[in-house]
C-alpha cells in the first residue's frame, strides 16, 4: 500500500516529537541512576528517529549533498500536521514503561531479571526485547542491522586502551581545577556541593572500582556489591581536609587503581561479574562506568571553578587549560 505524503508528514512531526522527548529523558534517566529505565528511554528514541528517517526521505527531503547544503541555507521549513500521542505508542513501549513505573515506585532502577537486551530495527523502527530473531518481523532486516541497546554496553563502549588513557588522566584535571582557589572558595558549596567534597566522592568511588575490578579479576563471575557506591552525601567530611591532602589521596588510589589495569590481557577485560541492576557485565563495563560518572563531576567542577572566579574581582584570567578534559578515541 502506498503512504501518501499527508501520512508521512504526520509520521514526521510524531516521530520527531517523541525523538526528543524520549531522548531528554533518558538523559534524565541517567543523571538519576536509574540506567535501565534509561536504556528503554534511548531504545524508543532511537525507533522515533529510525522512522523520522523514513518519513522524512518519504516526503522527498533528502538529496544530495550538494543539494541538502543548498537546502539547509534556504532555510527548510517542512509542511507538518496535528498529531496525536508521540510516546507510549506501542504494546511492548507500553509495557517496558509500566515495569519502570512499577520499579520508580520503589524508588529503584529496574533489576537485571527484570528487563532483558533491547533492540531497535535499524529500517523500520521495531523494538524488540529479549534474544534477538534472525530476521526482523516486520520487515525482514537480517538481525546484523538491529540496533542494540544492552546492558554491556550501556555505559559507554571505550576499550581496555582508551580507558586506561582516560581514567590516567583525571589527577591532574583535578589539580588543575583546584589550581589558586582559596580554602573558602573550595569548601563553598553550590548546588549542595563543595569542590572538596566533589574530588572527595571521585576518591571514594575509585576505591569502590578497584574492588569491582579486583573481584572480578580474582573470582569467576563473583557477585557485585547490589548497593549504591557512596554518595555524595557521605563526603561532607571532606571540607574540614586539606585540598593537598584530598587530591593525593585520590592520586594515590587512582595509581593504585592503574597499576591492578595496567598490562591486562583483552581476555581479562572480558571477564564478567554479576550486578543485580546490569546483569551479567565485563569489566570494560565497569571501566566506562567510573569514565561515565567522573566525567559528569569534571564538567560540574569545571562550571564551580569558573563561576567562582566570575565573582572576584582580579581572577578572571585565571581559567582552565583548554584541554582540561581532553578526548580519548577508541583505536587511537
């Protein structure tokens, strides 16, 4: 049956509408550790994108490139029509949601056993849960073009190299954050928190990473501690420290964290051990995670630190090196 163009401007704006609004939330999702619930968030983003797409080349938007440059400077302005709901759409999204709600009013993350691998057609948009088919049901794509998005790999997908590049890195970011800044200026806190006991909660959170890595080193798919690592609010103690003395302690336990990574075979970084919120997960996971969550406390600092410099007159110049937080690639 041919689409009409009304249909595919309607499938557009809808599409479009719940790409953004799925994918807002699952950034959400994740700022509140609910990583799971994230992942079907990010799943369903990505089906609305997939069909955007298809609508989108449907209407006959797309060219080639010297013609959607041109486009682009014209200015497109895509004809679009009422739509009705832009998420929920679907049994299976439907369901998803549910078991989240049923989770969130525990004030939880889903489980591991309580949601499975999902995975997007990378033609047609299906979500799909579980193992995934040979070929999609809808339209036949063979399963090497569905999209995954599994716990394994939910916190990010750097290698055994990449990752120790970056975790080497993150004492001398933090020292040159800290860089000048008077006592008050660290133990003041924005949004609840000081610089000290930001670098502090790294400290504590490095220490419960090398546990992990250790355990899973040593033991075959050990069990991982089920609760949360520290939070923040267990690193009050840390504004009555000197910042020498907080920074080299995390230098400290971060070297020792390097030196139990450091010359690991890739068969080492695939053993796996249990947690009862990913599942079953290799070490490189854990390794992105500390990547995923240091990354967050970097920015934030990096925003204190030059907000604090803003209000005193005569240390403006005073700024962050322009690769504070330097990119790592995969493969490099």
């Amino acid at each position: 049956m041919m689409i009409d163009q009304e249909e595919n401007r309607r499938t557009l704006c809808s599409m479009s509408l719940g790409y953004t609004a799925y994918h807002v939330w699952a950034i959400q999702a994740r700022r509140e550790r609910r990583y799971n619930i994230a992942r079907i968030f990010e799943a369903s983003s990505c089906v609305k994108r997939v069909r955007a797409e298809r609508a989108f080349q449907g209407l006959g938007e797309v060219g080639s490139t010297g013609e959607n440059t041109s486009r682009a400077l014209d200015g497109l302005e895509p004809h679009t029509v009422a739509t009705g709901p832009v998420t929920g759409t679907s049994s299976i999204s439907r369901d998803l949601l549910s078991r989240a709600t049923r989770a969130l009013a525990e004030g939880r993350d889903l489980n591991a056993d309580e949601i499975g691998d999902l995975y997007v057609c990378s033609i047609c948009g299906e979500l799909l849960e579980g193992d995934p088919p040979d070929v999609c049901f809808t339209c036949g794509t063979v399963r090497e073009g569905f999209l995954p998005f599994r716990a394994a790999e939910s916190m990010g997908n750097l290698g055994p190299y990449s990752i120790v590049r970056k975790i080497e890195q993150t004492p001398a970011t933090l020292r040159a954050i800290v860089e000048g800044l008077s006592d008050e200026q660290l133990t003041h806190r924005v949004d609840k928190h000081s610089l000290k006991e930001l670098i502090g909660h790294l400290a504590d959170m490095d220490v419960v990473f090398r546990e992990r890595a250790w355990l899973i080193l040593e033991t075959d798919n050990p069990r991982l501690p089920s609760a949360h690592p520290p939070t923040l609010a267990r690193a009050a103690g840390y504004n009555t420290q000197k910042i020498a003395d907080i920074v080299d302690a995390f230098q400290t336990s971060r070297q020792q964290t390097l030196s139990l990574l450091r010359g690991l075979t890739p068969a080492a970084w695939h053993r796996t051990g249990y947690h009862v919120i990913f599942g079953s997960i290799p070490l490189t996971h854990q390794g992105n995670w500390v990547i995923n969550h240091e990354l967050g406390h970097l920015i934030q600092m990096a925003q204190i630190r030059h907000d604090l410099l803003q209000k005193h007159e005569g240390l403006g110049q005073m700024k962050l090196p322009s690769n504070l937080i330097p990119e790592i690639f995969e493969g490099e």
